[in-house]
C-alpha cells in the first residue's frame, strides 16, 4: 500500500522555488513570479491576480 501522504509533497523536495522579476499588467509594479514570463502575455501581481480571480 502506498502512502500519500508524505507532507504534501509526495516525499520529493525541489528546494527554493525559482523566482523572475515582472511588471504586473495592471498596476505597474514590480513583481517576482515563479514562472519566467513572455513576451505578449501579461504579468499580474499577487493582488492584482487576486482581484482579478475573485471578481
């Protein structure tokens, strides 16, 4: 029987996240997101992407 639930990472450790610095979209800011962005789609900040998910 396999187990599941190893700490919510399935037992694999990937270390620190990689990390790339945006502008967001909406508000201009500067952002660090965990995914390394391109050209021609846009970049939102942790709020801005908030507010755009929930309204």
């Amino acid at each position: 029987m396999r187990d599941f639930n190893r700490g919510g990472q399935g037992g694999k450790s990937f270390g620190p996240r990689q990390m790339y610095k945006a502008v967001c979209a909406e508000c201009s800011q500067e952002c660090e997101v965990p995914f390394q962005p391109k050209e021609g789609r846009p970049v939102f900040c942790r709020n801005c992407y908030s507010k755009k998910k929930n309204g």
